[in-house]
C-alpha cells in the first residue's frame, strides 16, 4: 500500500543541500515520489509500505548530515 | 549526566560543538606555531582541526557527488583537502572552521523563518472539553467527530472551528484573521480553531477539528506559497546548477595557466554560490510568513514579485470601500405621506432577494408604526411588528435585473426601480422628482422611484456607509505613488459623490459584473500593473484579469482564496497598503540580497585575481555575504 510521511528538517544551510537529501531518498528502493523543500525545510514522501518505512528515510536523512523532526 | 543523555545532548549540538571544537584546535595549533616555532607540532594540530571539522562537511560532499548534485560542499572539502596536499595546513583549518561556523549560524538563523510559522499552529489547544454521553469529557482535540458540541470556558483557546450553539463572548480572532480587535460572537455564529475565546463561556458544535481547520488550512496554504519558487529563484537556481560545475573546471584551467596552487583552491572557496542562491527564497519566505500572522495569504513568491510591482489599484465599491449594509437614508412623498410611499414599495419588494429590497423591508419594520401615540417602549415595539405586518402582499411581482421590480397589489400596478426601468415603460418623472433625485445622488445615495398607477408617488434614497478606514487606505495608498480607481455598478452622478468621498483619483461607474473585467483590462493596457480588491465571489472574475487579485473576508471561503493572489482574511480594508507595501518591500529585498552577492563574488574575485584575498579571508566575506543576505531577509519577518 502507498503511504506517505513528512519531516521537517530545520538544518538545511542551502538550497542544494535540499536538492541532496532529495535525490538521496528518491534513490531509496519503495520511494514513489518525495519533495524536499529548503525554504520550509519541509519533506514529504510517498512510498509503498510493503518496501520501505519511514525510520530508513530519518536515517537517510540523518546520514546526509541533517536532522529530520517529526512533523 | 548519564550515557544516555550525553549522546542526545551531543546528537542535538553536534554541529555547534563540532564547529567550537575545531575553532580551539585551530586556534590552540595557531598559538604552538607562534609560541613555540615548532611547525610540526602546529601542523599537525591544524590538521586535527581540519579532519574535527571537516568531516561532516566531507561526508555531505560524498553525497553531493554521489547524488550528482555538485553543492558548496563539495567546493569546500576540495579546496580544504587542496591545501593540506600543498602543506597551507593553516589556510585548510581556516577554511573549515569559518565554513562550519558560517553554516552553523545560517542554520539557526534559518531555523527562525521556518519555525515562524509552527508558533501559528501552536495556537491550537492539543486538548477539547465535549459533552459526550450526557458528560463532559476531555479528549485530544484532533479526535473531537463532527456535530459534537464543545464546550469553552471564558479566556479559554477554542480548540475546533465550529457553529456557537450557546453562550456569548467575544473572540480574539488574531491567529486566523489577523484582526486585533476581538469579535463579537453569539448564538449560530462560526468560531475557528485556535482563536481565543475572551469573557463568555461557549458551547461550539464542531465543523472541523484536527487537520481539517480553517487554520490548518491556511498554513498548509501559506507553506505552498513559501515552497513556489517565484521565477528569479528558478533563474537562479537554474544558473547554479551550471555553476558549481563551471567553477570546479574554472579552477582547474587557473591551475594550469598559472600554476598557482592557492589561487586555483581560493577560485572554488569564492564560487561558492552562497549568497546568490539563498538570499531571493530567505526574503521571500520571511514575507509570506509574516503576511500570514497578519491575516494575509500570498499565493507564493511569484505573485509578491508581481504584486511589488503594483501601480494602480482598483477597488470594488461595494462591500469594499463600503460595508455592503445598504441603509434608507430618506423616504419623500410627492403628494402622498412618506409611511404610504414606504408600504408601498415594500408590498412591492417584499418577495425580492435584492439587497436593496432587503434595506427597503427593514426600515419598513422600523419605521411604520400602527398608532404613534401613547403606550410603554415595549408596547411601542409590539405595534411597530404589527404596523410592519399590516403591509399586504403582492398577488404578483416580477424582477427586472438591474432595474427594479413591477408588482400589483389591491388592484394597483407598483413600480418600484431606477429611472431606465421607468424610461422603458414611458413613465413621465416630474421636475421635482428629478431634483430629488439629483440631489440624493449627489450625497453618493442610490434612489428609486416609487410609481403607482404610472404616476411618480415618491422615491426612496438609500446608503450603504463607506468603511471608516476607506479614506485613510486611499490616502496611504496615494501617498506610496499609486493611483487608485474604483468600480461600480452605481450610475454616474452617485459614483462621483462616493469616489469624491473616499478621495479616490478616478472611477468607472454604471459597470455590470462582466464590464468591470474589460475595465480592468482596460487599465492595463494603459500600461499599469493592476490590483483589484473585491469580495472573491461576485468579483472571481475581475480578480483573475488583475495582474494580483486581493480577495477579502476570505477566512471561510476557499472559492476566494481558490482565484486570488493575495486574501485577507479579515474584511479589514487597512491591510491593503500593508499588502502592498510589504510586497514592494519584498522586491527591493530580493534585488538588495542578489546585489550584494553579485558585488561579493565581484570583489572577491578582483581580490583572488590581485593575490589580496587567499583561501581564509575568502572564505570569511564569502560566508559573512551569506548571513548579511539571510539577516536582510529576515528583517521582512519584523515589516
């Protein structure tokens, strides 16, 4: 099943940063569509439950050198 | 401390006690090298300090380079890792402890425009008292169901947008609307969610709770908005794509002309393009998040660069230089008493759901009393119910749209209506009339005649009351440099008493809904950015013709919100100029952000070209450029 799930990263130093972490977890096997957004800090992905979860994205995030927060 | 703690108090500052850490390690190796000439010694505690504080910032670049998406990041452990290779150990902690630094306060910094909006939603209380089984419990608020009623003690926040089934109070509507002065609330009354209930007690039954709020709503809007890129961040962002690139090869060629070391390495630390690419999306988050807390909603960052461009606005005239509540100011008989003219045409309007009508049948309940003399207040009140509702009904009526309406009562045809509707049936209109009429209309009133039999009996003057900030929202507007022009549907002569009023530079009177998009369109070509201010229904198309449509009193409906670029949430006119200002504010913001940083890497550049700057002073314009465009930013947050 299709499920999606927000974070709020409030670290992000750059536009790029942003661009980073996106192309990271579009890259994570189940991640149907996500959205990184470095003026809010805000991250929302689609992803297909049976596959992935929602723990492996905060650590994704986490290993690019930011902090995800719950939304 | 336990272990535990530690390693969360570590999690959540590690940026800063990283960047603190190899700032006394550099500056602990600077000391060993100048007090005690033991280079090795402070090469090798330079180092550390590159290696404490470059790691994170590494780590990112190996993703950036593995994502394919060439950041600052990976600018800055090439030129750090450049300069320990040539033995600059110095330059390379320099390097790294400034960036970190800068990164570390641009963060926090950041962290404030993105959590300016979260303070909004922390309005709402987490829990609701609600009557449930016959007793009151306290529940989460996002689990209150719809129709349940909910009760709000007196200074309490009201946790759900609902209807007030009890109780009387006034609310602080702040949060939602913008508005400063508490609003009056009673029985079927719509309350919103996070507002803050004042003196009375409330029983509210619930239309939303949980994310389904008018504010929630609106924050989730207002983010949107934020995350538009408006068309100079995407030029931007579309150029720094190319950029980091093109500075990595142009380093490379510097090398190899001049086979300076230092100069190429300084190259990458200047190209960084910091503060080009953050300033526009700072300025334009803080401006949108501001609006917000003031109860306006921008569309996003491209409809503020347009609005900042605003040189005219227009502003409809009903319900929005005026409070829309039409009044009778006056009632004349010719020949005929002034209470029978009344009755008349309200036997003639009573069925119509015109606005005018409407204000014809209240001042009828008002005014016509059964008997005028004798008896108590309350008596007095029972007789004018019963004066009203001696009035008869039609047998019939029909409306003619923008004319009036024809009736017949008691075996006389009355004509009620405006002077084309009695053109049309060939009424004459004596000279008094037409003086009557005249003079009304030039105090800025509407009149109808009131015909019986096709003879003039009397006219009816009517008023809707200009809003009292009207006058001060023109004059601020026209002291800002832009013209203000008004739409109407009124005729001519009333149109210029009102716009004399209000003190506005030019109107278009006599407009039918569909004219006044042409009259828009018409101003435009005269080669104005055009604002129109309406209501968001009656005006959806007016305000989609504008350059930026601004919707008013649009916290309810989504429909407004939906074809505007900009909604108050308030019916508070006042907010206009700030709008406007704000949004001129905006662009000269964007336009000072990307002039500093194009004079920065200007500068720099002349500076690395002429071997004054070097990897570390670079490196420290380069990253106080970057901050100097977040603080100016942000200052919009405080507008």
């Amino acid at each position: 099943m299709s499920d999606t799930t927000q974070f709020r990263v409030l670290d992000f130093d750059c536009p790029t940063c942003a661009s980073t972490v996106e192309r990271a977890l579009a890259n994570t096997q189940g991640v149907e569509d996500v959205e990184v957004h470095y003026s809010t800090g805000r991250v929302e992905i689609e992803y297909d439950d049976n596959i992935t979860d929602s723990d492996t994205f905060a650590q994704t995030i986490e290993n690019q050198g930011y902090t995800p927060q719950p939304a | 401390m336990n272990k535990r703690s530690i390693t969360q108090y570590y999690r959540k500052h590690r940026t800063a006690i990283i960047t603190a850490t190899s700032g006394l390690l550099y500056a602990g190796g600077w000391s060993l090298g100048y007090l005690t000439s033991s280079e090795a010694a402070s090469s090798a505690v330079l180092v550390l300090a590159t290696i404490v504080g470059g790691y994170d910032i590494a780590k990112t670049a190996y993703h950036e380079v593995t994502n394919r998406t060439l950041g600052i990041k990976t600018l800055v452990t090439l030129a750090a890792i450049g300069a320990i290779v040539i033995g600059e150990y110095w330059e390379a902690a320099a390097v790294v402890f400034l960036f970190s630094l800068g990164s570390y306060l641009e963060g926090r910094t950041m962290r404030k425009t993105r959590t300016a909006l979260q303070e909004l939603l922390e309005m709402t209380p987490d829990t609701a008292t609600v009557r449930r089984d016959g007793e009151l419990r306290e529940v989460p608020a996002r689990d209150v169901e719809e129709g349940e009623v909910v009760i709000v003690k007196p200074g309490g926040k009201i946790p759900v947008d609902g209807t007030v089934v009890d109780g009387e109070s006034t609310v602080n509507q702040a949060p939602v609307t913008g508005e400063s002065a508490p609003v009056h609330k009673a029985d079927s009354d719509e309350v919103y969610a996070g507002t803050v209930n004042q003196d009375g007690a409330l029983e509210v039954q619930t239309t939303g709770a949980g994310s389904d709020t008018t504010l929630e709503r609106i924050i989730r809007r207002v983010e949107e908005a934020q995350e538009a890129q408006s068309p100079t961040e995407s030029l931007i962002d579309r150029f720094a794509k190319y950029y980091t690139p093109a500075v990595i090869v142009l380093a490379i060629g510097a090398y190899a002309v001049t086979q300076n070391a230092i100069l190429s390495l300084t190259l990458l630390v200047i190209g960084c393009p910091g503060a080009l690419v953050i300033g526009p999306p700072v300025s334009i988050v803080s401006a949108i998040g501001n609006a917000a807390r003031s109860g306006v909603l921008m569309k996003g960052g491209e409809h503020l660069e347009r609005a900042g461009k605003i040189g005219l606005v227009a502003f409809d005239k009903t319900g929005t230089l005026t409070k829309g509540e039409t009044t009778v100011a006056d009632v004349a008989g010719f020949d005929v008493a002034t209470d029978e003219v009344l009755s008349l045409a309200t036997t003639a309007e009573k069925k119509s759901e015109h606005h005018l009508a409407d204000a014809i049948v209240d001042a009828a309940r008002e005014r016509l009393t059964a008997a005028t003399d004798g008896g108590t207040t309350v008596a007095q009140a029972d007789e004018t119910v019963a004066g009203y509702q001696s009035i008869p009904d039609p047998d019939d009526f029909d409306v003619v749209a923008g004319k009036g309406v024809i009736a017949h009562a008691d075996g006389h045809e009355v004509v009620v209506g405006n002077r084309a509707l009695l053109d049309d049936r060939d009424i004459d209109i004596p000279s008094t009339v037409a003086s009557y009429v005249r003079e009304r209309e030039g105090r800025g009133e509407t009149v109808v005649h009131v015909v019986r039999d096709g003879d003039v009996i009397g006219a009816i003057a009517l008023r809707d009351e200009l809003r009292e900030a009207a006058l001060g929202v023109v004059a601020v507007l026209q002291d800002a440099g832009i013209e203000t022009v008004m739409l109407t549907g009124d005729n001519e002569r009333t149109a210029a008493a009102v716009a004399e009023e209000v003190g506005i530079d030019d109107y278009r009177a006599e407009l039918l809904p569909e004219d006044k998009q042409s009259a828009i369109e018409e101003l435009q070509t005269d080669g104005h950015v055009v604002a129109m201010v309406g209501d968001g229904i009656n005006d959806a198309p007016s305000l989609a013709t504008a350059d930026v449509g601004i919707a008013m009193g649009a916290a309810g409906t989504d429909t407004a919100i939906e074809t505007a670029d900009m909604a108050l949430m308030a019916d508070d006119l006042e907010r206009i100029p700030y709008a406007v200002k704000l949004s001129k504010a905006t662009r000269w913001n964007v336009l000072e952000n990307v002039g500093l940083a194009v004079l920065t890497v200007t500068v720099l550049l002349a500076g690395v070209l002429t071997s004054y700057v070097t990897l570390a002073s670079g490196m420290l314009v380069h990253e106080a450029s970057v901050l100097a465009v977040i603080i100016n930013g942000m200052r919009l947050l405080r507008y």
